[in-house]
C-alpha cells in the first residue's frame, strides 16, 4: 500500500495514533475490572487465568465469542469491543450459570458414581460440540453415520 497525498497520510497517522490511544485506555480499563465482581457460580477466589481459561472453554464448546454470554459494544475503528463482563444483561449468561451446575451434578452424582468414578467426566463440548444450541435428535446427523445395514 502506498501514500500518495501527503494529506492522506496525515489522516492516516491521526487514525492510527487515534487507535493506540483507544486501545491503551481500553487495556487500563480492562485492568482495573480485572478482579470479578458477580461470581455467583464458579468460585469467587478463581485466578485470573483459571478464569479465562474456563471462558475460553465455554466460547470454543459453543462455538461463540464473549459477546455471545456478555454485553460488548464496537469500539470506533477498532476490531476488538469493550465489554461489561459483570453485567447480567445477557440471558445466555444466566442460562450459562444454570448449564454449569447441571454439568457438574451430571459428574459428581451420576457419572461419578458409576465404576467407581473411573469414567470420564463430561464438559459443555460434550453435548455443544462446537454449537450453542446442541443436537437434540438424531434425525439431524448426516445420512451416512446411520449404523451399517447387514
Ligand atoms: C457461554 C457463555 C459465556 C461466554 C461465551 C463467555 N462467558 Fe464470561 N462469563 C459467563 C458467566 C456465566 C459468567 C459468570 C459466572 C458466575 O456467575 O460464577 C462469566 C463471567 C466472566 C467474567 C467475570 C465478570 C465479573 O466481574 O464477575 C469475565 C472477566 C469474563 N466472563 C470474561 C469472558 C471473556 C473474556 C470471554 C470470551 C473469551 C467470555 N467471558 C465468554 C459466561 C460466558
Ligand atoms: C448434558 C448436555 C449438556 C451439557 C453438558 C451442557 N449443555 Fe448447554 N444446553 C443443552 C441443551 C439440551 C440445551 C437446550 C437446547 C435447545 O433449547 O434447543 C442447552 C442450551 C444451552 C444454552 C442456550 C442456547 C440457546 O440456544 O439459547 C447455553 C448458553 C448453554 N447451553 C451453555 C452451556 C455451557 C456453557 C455448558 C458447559 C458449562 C453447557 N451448556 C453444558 C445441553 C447441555
């Protein structure tokens, strides 16, 4: 890409240094909530990166982004948004809560339980496998993973 007119490119540079300062302001603000402020599932010690690890894991089982569970809006010029992580605005985060504690009950009081907990424990990918509303019957997989006729 090349800079014809010395005015573009003085547009260009007022954008870029525009961005950087947006972007360093949204770091400084995303530091100051780094500690959370509405657990009220998971444990409200959690580490910072137990944390996001946990998030990451709910946004690939489901095949979503952060904004799919919490409120985020565009930032101007910006690829990135800035959230409110602790706000509830967002049913899917409520339901989240919910889908976290059947998890864990289908574990520890059932699966758990059976051969003496030597099974594997289930997660959201699971039943989600990469899709935020799971299969629910088997008429929606393909043709060809019907059992083999004999
Ligand atoms: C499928 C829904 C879902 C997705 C996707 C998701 N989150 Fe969350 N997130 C939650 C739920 C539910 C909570 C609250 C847990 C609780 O109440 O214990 C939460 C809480 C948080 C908190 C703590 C907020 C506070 O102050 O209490 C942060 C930070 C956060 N999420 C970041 C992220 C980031 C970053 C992503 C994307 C990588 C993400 N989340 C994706 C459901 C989600
Ligand atoms: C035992 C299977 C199972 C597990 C495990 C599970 N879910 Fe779900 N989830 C479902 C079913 C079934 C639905 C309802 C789908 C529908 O209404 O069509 C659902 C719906 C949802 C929805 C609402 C989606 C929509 O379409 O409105 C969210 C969000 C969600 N689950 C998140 C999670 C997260 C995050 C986890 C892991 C903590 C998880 N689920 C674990 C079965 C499961």
């Amino acid at each position: 890409m090349s800079i014809l007119v010395s005015k573009k490119a003085i547009m260009i540079t007022a954008v870029c240094a525009a961005m950087v300062f947006a972007q360093s302001f949204a770091q400084k603000e995303h530091h100051k909530e780094e500690k959370p402020q509405n657990l009220k599932v998971l444990p409200k010690d959690i580490s910072e990166e137990d944390l996001h690890n946990a998030m990451r894991n709910y946004s690939r089982a489901l095949g979503v982004r952060c904004n799919y569970c919490h409120e985020g809006q565009k930032i101007e010029g910006q690829e990135r948004m800035r959230f409110d992580f602790a706000s509830d605005s967002k049913k899917e985060k409520d339901i989240t809560r919910e889908m976290i504690k059947m998890t864990a009950d289908i574990n520890s009081k059932y699966l758990g339980k059976i051969m003496n907990g030597k099974l594997e424990q289930i997660t959201c990918v699971t039943c989600h496998n990469g899709h935020s509303t799971p299969n629910i019957s088997v008429d929606s997989l393909k043709r060809d993973a019907e059992p083999a006729k004999h």
